[in-house]
C-alpha cells in the first residue's frame, strides 16, 4: 500500500494454486508433441488450420510433396500450379465445410514438386471443439490416390469399351448369382427378351420359362454340367418373347469366375458371367441356305437323268449308221472277191 506521501507502508498480495492449469498446460504439450510425432510418422499429408483458415501445422510430407513450408503454405504459393477446376473445387467446399461446422472432403490433384506433376489426392476435414461446441481447429488429412484414380480411370474406359463393342455387335451381358440364382442383365438383354432395358431381376426359373419347351431340358442339362465342371456353358436355343410372343433364335455362352483369393475351386466360384444374342436372322439365313442347297442338288440330279437321257437317245442314231456302215463293207468285199 502507498501512504500520502508516495511511500509503499505494505505490501498486499495473494497466492493461487496453478498445479491444475500446469498440469493442463503440461498435457497439452505433451499431446501436441505425440500429435506431431504420429504426423511425422504417417505417409498421408496432415495439417491443421485455425477457425480463420490460416494454417498453424504442416507435416514434412506436405513439404516433401509441394516444396511448401508453413509460411509458403499460408501465402498459398502451392496454387499457382494447380489447375482451376482444383482450385474452384478447393474453395468451395472448404468455405460450405467451415460454415457449416460440418466435416467435409473433396479430391483434388496437388503438385508434386519432384517432377512437377500433379497427383490427385483425397483430403478429409474435421473439425476439433472445445466443451462448448464452438470450433477451435480443423485437423485434415490428404491422402494420396493417384494410382486408384488413374486405375479407376482406366477400368471405366475399359468398361466403357466393353458395352460398345457388346452394343455394336447386338450381344447382351448378363452374371448369375450361384448362391442365390439371381441373374443381373444388361438392356440389350433385356431388349432381346422383349423387356424394358431396366426391367427386374432374372432367375434361372425365369429364363427356363422363355425357353420353349422342346428345347428347355437340353439347355438346362447342359448348363447345370457347366456349373458340376467348370465348363463353358455355350448353347443355341428358341425362345419366346415377352413382348409379342414371337419365338426368336438366340446364342448365349457363360463361365464361372473363380472364387475368392484367386482359388480356382469350383466350390469357391459365386458367379457365372456370359453374354446373349439374338441368331434369328441367322438361323433363317441358314435355313434358306440350306432349302437352297436342297433345291440345287435336286437340280443337279435331274441335269444328271437329263443329261443320260439325251446321250442315250443321241447314240441310237449312231448305232444304226454303224450297222448299216458295217453291211455295206461286208457286201462291197464279197463283190471284189467275186470279180477276182
């Protein structure tokens, strides 16, 4: 205390107990460098942001990625080389994740700094609260995906291929389920059963059902020892379709897909595969080709009984000319024998 004159009379003061906030503090420490030990140690890139956006931690990987360190990352030198679309996708899903308060994600392609391409990523946000709700921090994570993504890639474009060439030559995919004898078709399947291109679910039963009779037990005879021997199950039957009734040719072949881990065992397989057509216009050409051939040999025959007949008849003549050629020679020497 100051008396009147200015000089301090006593001093007053007061002593907390701080162990708890230490303590606290000391925890806190510790769990931010366990934090920043498991980051290190992780192939992912991590960083953490403040409620603001400005980024307080970055792990090496991000460095080693980008060549950004904290300050160039906060003056986002990283976005210079990224393209657009990234960047757009970037902002607007961070600023709709922050508003919200809500977790979010997004892929994006980052550049790498080591070759100067960009390698797509997987980055996933969530936000840390204190223990009234409000947030405090966003930790996020970026993964890289950019093998999955070029895979990914170049399955659907081998997909993509494979229903062109299927829909070019008007051939149907269907796979059938050997646990439950569900099938799954495509729409030209569909199509050529005379059904709407995303009609129901097949079942062995349902296809048997279009198969008309006369041919139904051969081709489920031959499609059960297919499934017993792992064969190729390939047949040509007649069926009747759904939408007219009328009885159409079709070829359909399937196979069994191994089971799981690669193991061959029938026992293991779950699925067959296999495609479908349409053949009637084949079968009719076939049949006409071979009605025609029918008529031609036919033809051949009677050109052949034609053909002897005239040659019989065309020799006759012959014949008498040579009889009568020969009477004359006989006569001719008996009179010159006469005459000598």
């Amino acid at each position: 205390m100051i008396d009147e004159h200015g000089a301090v009379r006593e001093w007053v003061g007061v002593h907390t107990d701080i162990t708890d906030r230490r303590q606290a503090e000391e925890a806190l420490r510790q769990s931010e460098a366990r934090f920043r030990q498991v980051a290190e140690s992780m192939p992912q890139v991590v960083w953490t942001m403040a409620p603001d956006l400005v980024c307080d931690y970055v792990n090496s990987r991000w460095t080693e990625l980008t060549g950004c360190d904290l300050e160039a990352t906060n003056a986002r030198v990283y976005r210079e080389r990224m393209l657009p679309e990234d960047l757009a996708v970037i902002d607007r899903t961070a600023l709709r994740g922050t508003l919200s308060g809500e977790p979010f994600s997004f892929e994006c392609r980052f550049p790498c700094v080591s070759d100067g391409t960009l390698r797509w990523h997987l980055v996933r946000s969530v936000p840390v609260r204190n223990n009234s709700g409000e947030v405090i921090k966003w930790l996020g994570t970026s993964t890289d995906i950019d093998e999955q993504k070029r895979a990914a890639d170049a399955l659907s474009l081998s997909e993509w291929r494979l229903r062109f060439t299927l829909d070019a030559a008007q051939f149907g995919f269907w796979d059938f389920d050997l646990r439950t004898e569900m099938t799954k078709c495509s729409p030209r399947c569909n199509a050529i059963f005379g059904y709407e291109p995303n009609s129901e679910e097949w079942s062995l039963l349902r296809f048997l059902e279009h198969v008309i009779p006369e041919d139904r037990h051969e081709v489920e005879r031959t499609f059960r020892q297919s499934l017993d021997d792992g064969s190729e199950w390939n047949c040509e039957c007649r069926i009747s379709r759904a939408s007219d009734g009328e009885t159409r040719w079709i070829w359909t072949c399937g196979k069994t897909i191994p089971g799981e881990f690669g193991t061959a065992s029938l026992a293991a397989a779950s699925m067959m595969v296999g495609l479908v057509g349409d053949i009637t216009d084949r079968k009719q050409a076939e049949a006409a080709l071979a009605l025609a051939n029918e008529e031609l040999t036919r033809a051949n025959s009677d050109l052949e009984q034609f053909g002897y007949s005239v040659s019989h008849d065309l020799q006759e003549p012959i014949r008498a000319v040579t009889i009568y050629s020969e009477l004359l020679s006989a006569v001719t020497a008996k009179s010159w024998m006469a005459r000598l």
